[in-house]
C-alpha cells in the first residue's frame, strides 16, 4: 500500500466503550497444540467478540469496537457445527482499509482459536460498495493464505492487532 | 457450448472426427470391490439400508453411507511429515511413488517400504528452491520429471538422476502466485497458471530446458487450476473468476487460443471454480468443482473444436467450498472439502438418477483437506492432503458385509 497523506475517513465517529457483562476470561494467542487441548470447551459470540474488539483501527488510533466496527450482535458462533461468522461494518462504504481489517480479524482468530472452527467473514449486508469482491478475497483461503506470507501485509496485521494504526 | 442434459452424451472418439452418439445414454462406471485394479462389478441398484455410521470426529473416522450409497472408504495409511498444511497430492504415473507440497516449501515423495514392513516412508524429500509455498506438483506422463509451482511465483522442474532428485530448470515468469501447473500428455508442454490471471505454456526442450510457446490471457481473475485433456494438447483452466476455459493451439500451429469459456450462463459455477480433471478413459469426460458447493461433469468432444456441454451439475453435500476432484479409473469421483470431508460418487446404472454420494469420510482430516488423487493403477486407492499437515491413503471399496452377503447369495444389507 502506499502512503496516504489523506485519510480514508478523516472523521470517524468513536463510541463509549462497552463495559464486560461478565468476566469472560481471555485466552491468549497460543500454539495450535494448546488450542486443541481445550477445543472441546464451549464457545460463544461474547467470548469471540473479546478477542476482536480491540483490534486497532488501521487510520485511527481506536479500537474495531469503539468505532463500531465489530460489534457482539454481528457475531454468530454455532458450537456444534464449529462455524463462526463475523459480519464488520466498516466505517465509510468505500473504505479500502475494509480487507485489512477483515484480515486482522481473520488472523486474530485463527491465532487464537481452535483448529476445528470455521470462520467467515464478511462485511455487513450493504455497507460496502465492493461487498461482493472483498466478501470474496477474504473467504477465499488460498489468497488469504498468499497474502499472510507477504511480510508487508503480515506486518500491518501485526500493528493492528497490537493496537497501533497503520499510517 | 451445447447443453446436454443428463443421460445423453455426445462420443467423442480420440482419433478421428467427432461421432456424434445421438442418444446414447452415459454408460454406468464400474464399482470396485476389494481387488485391486481387478474384479470391476456393478452394483447398480444397490441402495443403503439407511443406517449411517456416525462419522467419528477425531483420530479414527470411521464411514458414513449416503443415501443408496454402498461403498466404504477405509484409511490404509497416514502419511505425517510435513511441517505446515499441505496443499496438493499426485501420483507418479505408475503408481510407485505419491507426490506432496506443502507450505513447508518443500515436496515430499512417499512409497510404501518393504523394509519397513509396508510402511508408508518419505523416499525424498525436495527442498531448498522454492522460498515460498509450494502449491501443486505434477509428474511428466513417463514419471521422469515432476513439476512444482511455487508462491514464490516460479515454477521447478526435478529430474531422478539415479534415485537422487535434483532440480534440472526452474521456470519465471509469472508476476505472482502460481498456483498450478500440468503435463500435456505427450509430456513435451508444461502449463503453469497462477494469481497474474494468466496461463503459461513452456515446452520442453533437449536438456531439460523449458522455452515458453504461449502466453494465455483471458481469465479475469486468479486462476486455481490447469489441466489437460488425457490424450490431446487441449488445456483446460479454471478461476476465481467463475469460469473454465479451454485453450487450443490455432490449427497453424503457431498461436494458442481460448476456444470456449464456460460460465454460469452455459451450466458452469457461480462461484470460484478450484479444480478440474478428466476421467482417465472411456469417455473422457471433465469434472469441475467449485466454492459454488457444486460439482459439474462435462463432456468433450475430441480433436479440432473441444466443446464443454454440461452433462451433470450436482450439490454434493459440502457444506463448504469443494477445493479438489478427481475421476479415478474406477469410475468413481472423489472430491475433498474445505468441511475437512473426502466424498466418493458414483453414477448409478440408471442414468436418470444422476450422480449421487456413494462413500463418505465427514472428518477424513482435521482441517480442510485441499487435494484428493486417484491412484493410477490400483483404482480403490485414493490419497488426501489437508491443512491439519497429514496426508492420507484410502481404500474405497465394497463393504465386506455385502460383498459376504453376496457371495452367500444375499445381496441384501444387514441392518
């Protein structure tokens, strides 16, 4: 990507903050092995909403959650057929930023998650002006795969997920 | 293209002008049962006694019957080496060895040792020239050279000088990815595709040198897959962009073109098309699968003209895409699944009831599994590869229950 002088979307709204309803505890990104260990415990939206709502914005220095990005309503987890999906909305319908943030989501998950689950993702029904293409490139494993070997890429992912942006 | 619906099928003979078939109804393949490459038996008509075995998820999955299905599908072998999730399986030509790559950046040969007690072995193991993903591996027809297409967005040809594999030509041009590569079957033409939605043709020179005789643009997106027709220098590709192409050479003899584009519209995919193979004989139909969870059969005709018709389109019980399929000899078709399955049809001898599930493996891996291979000459033997980073060997045949039930003169399953 190049550098951008001018922000996709210069004004983002920022919401309060969500308080935990209860005391979910987080898991931290582990190994695979470890992740099989506990991959009978049971899942849901709340706890795969915990790992995603702090992944940072790529522009602004705010969280996914805080600009409305993800929320826990768009999270759908199905335990018994180990199918996750994750609708984001990204912040302006022509936002370019929306693979790289679908991306950090996707990485942040498979980090963290069990073998077993199957993720998609998706932007929200109608808030993107290239819904279908980029529905498409984040869903297709073989090119989520390529792009995660280009260090470039891999490098921003990281500056997301650690709570930086991009720019 | 011209649709042909179900149960009728244009004959295309391989030598000469098209035969036009008229009517003639798609011959039913032949079951295995037990034997290798031997005893081929019909077991038309065979329906499922509708109890299914829970597919165990885990480390033995045990089989599961679809409805009127018959056959079992049993892990001979678990081939583990690689240390990242392995993409693509290929047998050599005569069977002698099994080919993987993987995001290790390596590729593995595999062959069961006498020394080892008929044990599953690594044999070789080709690394250190690709730097990045391998993503198919494709053996010459005579199983002397084998192909490897690379992330890396080269493609390496590896040559056995006296049982020691050795990269002979490693050929550049894509701007990225390449994602497969295929033999022609004179084994003279190599053709390589990747994310740059272009196809590659190279021919093979003295010396084990590759010059390119083609560059093929046409595709709008990525292309998954190439592969040829079994017996003509006819190339089929499939892509992201939904489509099959086929791709002849002008009859000059000078210049490649895109003979035919099959798209939604003709009875193809309305999503990303992963793979594409031909039935190894009679016929010489074509089989596609595609994200779409569907699997389509074609046929072709031969010589001047190839034409794709839709013979069969069929949801195939993937609840996620369908990555890989393969016509195996047996007359069966194997597909693998991103729901980390290994499915097996058949086509009944009524041709009106289509193709349908007849052998199932619902957790054949624990994670996706990306290729499945029909073996060359012993026609029960398939291998799968997956994501979880294991590489499988099944043996797809008649249950024993029945082939005892018919041997006692039953024929009837036992509940």
């Amino acid at each position: 990507m190049e550098p951008r002088t001018e922000l996709i979307n210069p004004a983002p709204v920022v919401h309060r903050r969500k308080t935990l309803a209860r005391g979910a505890a987080l898991r931290t990104s582990r190994t695979h092995a470890e992740a099989d260990e506990e991959a009978r415990d049971g899942f849901d939206a709340e706890e795969i909403f915990e790992h995603i709502k702090d992944i940072n914005d790529p522009e602004h220095p705010y969280s996914l959650e805080q600009l409305d990005v993800v929320s826990q309503a768009h999270v759908t987890v199905d335990d018994n057929t180990d199918r996750i999906k994750v609708a984001f909305t990204p912040t302006v319908p022509h936002c370019s930023m929306a693979t790289l943030i679908g991306l950090s989501i996707r990485v942040k998950l498979l980090r963290v998650l069990p073998r077993r689950f199957k993720v998609d993702i998706t932007v929200s029904p109608g808030s993107h002006s290239s819904e279908v293409a980029v529905n498409k490139q984040l869903n297709d494993k073989e090119r989520v795969a390529a792009a995660l070997e280009n260090p470039n890429l891999l490098e921003k992912v990281d500056l997301c997920l650690n709570g930086q942006t991009v720019m | 293209a011209m649709l042909s619906f179900l149960g009728r099928g244009r004959g295309g003979s391989g030598g000469g002008a098209v035969v036009e078939a008229a009517e003639a109804p798609i011959p039913s393949p032949d079951y295995l049962i037990r034997d290798h490459g031997g005893s081929d038996e019909k077991n038309s008509g065979k329906t499922s006694d509708g109890a299914a075995d829970a597919a165990a998820g885990g480390s033995s999955p045990s089989v599961s019957l679809a409805n009127g299905g018959a056959l079992e599908v049993v892990a001979v072998a678990t081939l583990a080496g690689h240390s990242d999730r392995v993409w693509c399986a290929a047998w050599e030509p005569h069977g002698r060895a099994l080919a993987t790559c993987s995001s290790d950046k390596t590729v593995r040969l595999w062959a069961p040792s006498a020394a080892a007690g008929g044990a599953w072995v690594t044999v070789a193991e080709l690394d250190s020239v690709h730097s990045r993903t391998v993503r198919s591996v494709a053996w010459s027809p005579c199983g002397r050279l084998l192909a490897t297409a690379s992330f890396d967005g080269s493609t390496a040809v590896w040559v056995s000088e006296g049982g020691e594999w050795e990269c002979a030509a490693v050929v550049e041009g894509h701007e990225n990815e390449v994602k497969g590569c295929a033999w022609s079957p004179s084994g003279t033409l190599l053709a390589t595709c990747g994310r740059d939605k272009s196809v590659w043709i190279w021919e093979l020179q003295p010396g084990n040198d590759f010059e390119c005789v083609a560059v093929l643009n046409g595709h709008t997106q990525d292309v998954k897959q190439v592969t040829w027709h079994p017996t003509e220098d006819v190339l089929l590709s499939v892509s992201y962009d939904n489509t099959i192409k086929v791709w002849e050479e002008d009859p000059g003899g000078d210049d490649w073109s895109c003979a035919q584009t099959v798209t939604a519209a003709e009875g193809g995919h309305s999503s990303t098309v992963w793979s594409v193979g031909f039935e190894p004989s009679g016929l010489r139909r074509a089989v596609t699968c595609s994200d779409d969870r569907t699997i389509a059969t074609w046929t072709a005709t031969g010589m001047q003209g190839m034409e794709l018709s839709a013979a069969a389109k069929f949801p195939c019980g993937h609840d996620r895409a369908v990555l890989s399929v393969s016509w195996g000899k047996c007359g069966l078709i194997a597909a693998a699944g991103a729901d980390n399955s290994v499915r097996v049809y058949g086509a009944a001898g009524d041709a009106a009831a289509g193709w349908h599930e007849v052998g199932t493996v619902a957790a054949a891996h624990y994670d996706d599994v990306n290729c499945v291979a029909w073996h060359p000459t012993q026609h029960d033997l398939l291998a799968s590869c997956s994501d979880d980073g294991s590489v499988k060997v099944w043996s797809v045949r008649a249950r024993v229950a029945d082939a005892h039930a018919e041997a006692h003169g039953g024929g009837r399953d036992t509940p």
